[in-house]
C-alpha cells in the first residue's frame, strides 16, 4: 500500500528554493511537489522546468488552481514573510517558513495569531538542528553527559563578495534582509541558545568591513545564560579567500564537544570524563560531507514537518522557537545600535533599523 504524501507548494524560487525543492523531489520523505511560485517569472521558469512542475506567478491564484496542497514553503525575502504567511494561512493550509521567521516581533505574533485563527500550523526552517553531528550532541546533552555547562561559542566565517549584495535589491537591507546576523548566521545563533538554555543578558558590537551595505557584515556578541554560563557568538560573511567554518563548540563540566566544518556538520572533538563504547566511532558516524554552506538538513527538516502534521504531534522548530530567536535577534541589534549596552530579551527597541524602512 503507498503511504499517504502530503502535497508540497513552494513560494520564492531564489537561492534558498532549491534545498526545499531538491527535499520535496528526492523521494525520501512522504511529501509531494505540486506547484510553484514567484513573481520573477525568469525564476519560476526555470525551476518549473528543472522540477516539473507548473509555475505561478501569483500564488493566489497558484492556490486558487490546486485545491489539493496541504502546505505551503514560504522562501521569499525575510521582510516578506509576515505578509506571505497571513495571507496563505487565510486557505487553512500548514506553512513552513524559511529562516529567520521575520524581521520584527510584532511580525511574528501576527503570523502566529493569523495561523491560530485559520487552524494551520506554522513551521520555521532550521534545519542545522539535524545535522547528524548536531543531532548526538543533543543527546549528549539530554541525558546528562555534560555536566554543569560552562560556555557555549558558534562561529561563522563565511565569504560573500559584494555581487551577492548587488545581485537582487532587497539583500543587505533593514527593510527586508538585515544583516550577517539575521541571515547567515541566525541559524548558529539558535543552536547556541538551543544547547545553552534562557539567556539572561547580552551585548553585541557590529561593523560592516569590507561590504558596500547599510547592515553589519561582521559582529561579535557576548551572553550570559540563566544557568550561569557563558556564551561567545562571532559572524562574518568578510572571510577571505574562501568560507572557512560554521562552528559549535558546547564546553561542561563533564566534557566538550566541537562541531565544525562549514556548515556545522563535522564533529572535530568529542570527549567525556564517562567514556561510552560508540564514541570512538562518533567523529566517523556523526560527521557528513555537505555540498555548501546549506548543509543536508532540509531533508531531514521537512520529513520532522511532516510526521509532526501526519500524526499530530508537536514538530522540532514550530512557531514560538522562530519567535524566540528573533527576539534574541532584536535586542542584538539593539545592543549594537547602543554601542554595545547589555540588554536581555524583550529588550524595547528605541534604536535599531531592523526591520524597518531606511
């Protein structure tokens, strides 16, 4: 008997579209790829065709046409999103968002709200929470093996040259992308508070080096965690000559773990003070190869997505851990417009531009 697939829509056809897409075709999850979306017609096209299925330009009309779709991938611009999802939840269909979630708090309590209203379930993308290497050192964590956590650090060191900024409008803005902090490295910065639990304050400096662009393309943030803890999170997209690491180092009492490559996907060093008979095969059994930056976790994401609406059970990353790092998110950039002044989540926000027209 062929098990039930639940039918796939994806609006946006930009960078990101295409780990959703190649995850909804590959045949490894219950999900089917029905339709998809953008206004770029150029854009839609060409996935249309590489996919095989037909395109929109209107996804109105794309869910006007195709009754069958059960959910809906938002990947469009960051300070689209809020739109996106409120009018899609508006045809009762499950959505799943790229990251971040949105650009603004308020943003995302109306999609949250706006979803509750029309009975959908809403899903943000995170997708490095599976990452193999991820994934065992979550269970290390869950079942006690670190201890007491001393200090938490992610680093992203990634390249982008200015022809990433200048190859669509919106990149590198306030108003609808933010900076390395928002977007290449927002994903670091939910693994860290993931693993290292509530923070009670935090501050952040920022600098754009080497970018043309009003957002930051490098920073620095300090953390302090409710546990007692430390925390230390750097990003850039100014690393040269190549991409060099997406990192997570998680240091307790009872032993340290780091995860590197470029995508948080090797596992460097893995050692406890109480040996267990699979860690000696931990670096070879949790490490992966990956293509670029993205990583393999769409996959592995999606098929969470799916079982979690098939058997109704509560999905890894649902709405309210989208909202939680964007309001880690806003009171780092609130920090940083302040030059560098402690804040705590929830902070109110007097000086930053995230979000918000220039």
């Amino acid at each position: 008997m062929n098990r039930k697939k639940l039918k796939f829509a994806v609006i946006g056809c930009g960078r990101v579209s295409s780990n959703h897409l190649k995850a909804l075709t590959s045949g490894k999850i219950d999900g089917e790829l029905v339709a998809i979306c953008d206004i770029d017609e150029k854009k839609a096209r060409a996935k249309s065709e590489e996919f095989k299925v037909p395109y929109y330009l209107d996804y109105h009309d794309m869910m006007e046409k195709h009754q069958e779709i059960d959910v809906v991938d938002v990947a469009t611009p960051t300070g689209y999103h809020a739109r996106h999802v409120i009018d899609v939840s508006r045809h009762g269909k499950h959505i799943v968002v790229e990251k971040p979630m949105a650009l603004r708090v308020e943003d995302c309590d109306a999609m949250i709200k706006a979803c509750a209203d029309h009975k959908c379930r809403l899903f943000v993308v995170k997708q490095n929470r599976f990452n193999p290497a991820v994934v065992s050192a979550r269970k290390a964590l869950e079942s006690g093996r670190f201890g007491k956590m001393v200090m938490g650090t992610v680093r992203v060191r990634w390249k982008r040259m200015q022809s990433y900024y200048e190859q669509d409008n919106w990149h590198g803005t306030w108003e609808l992308d933010g900076g390395v902090m928002s977007q290449q490295a927002s994903h670091h910065l939910d693994l860290l508070q993931w693993f290292m639990g509530p923070i009670e304050s935090m501050y952040c400096v920022t600098a754009t080096r080497l970018m043309n662009i009003p957002v930051e393309d490098t920073s620095v943030a300090c953390f302090n965690f409710k546990s007692g803890a430390l925390g230390a999170y750097e990003a850039t997209v100014a690393s040269r000559p190549e991409d060099l690491e997406g990192s997570l180092s998680l240091l307790g009492e009872k032993g340290t773990v780091i995860i590197g490559g470029h995508a948080v996907n090797k596992i460097l060093y893995w050692k406890f003070n109480e040996e267990h008979p699979d860690d000696v095969h931990m670096q070879s059994a949790s490490s992966q190869e990956v293509p670029n930056v993205y990583g393999h976790g769409h996959t592995p994401y999606l098929a969470n997505v799916i079982d979690a609406i098939m058997n109704n059970k509560p999905g890894l990353v649902e709405a309210p851990e989208g909202r939680k790092n964007i309001e880690i998110l806003t009171a780092l950039y609130e920090s940083a417009a302040l030059g560098g002044q402690k804040v705590y989540p929830g902070y109110p926000v007097k000086k930053s531009m995230l979000g918000r027209k220039e």
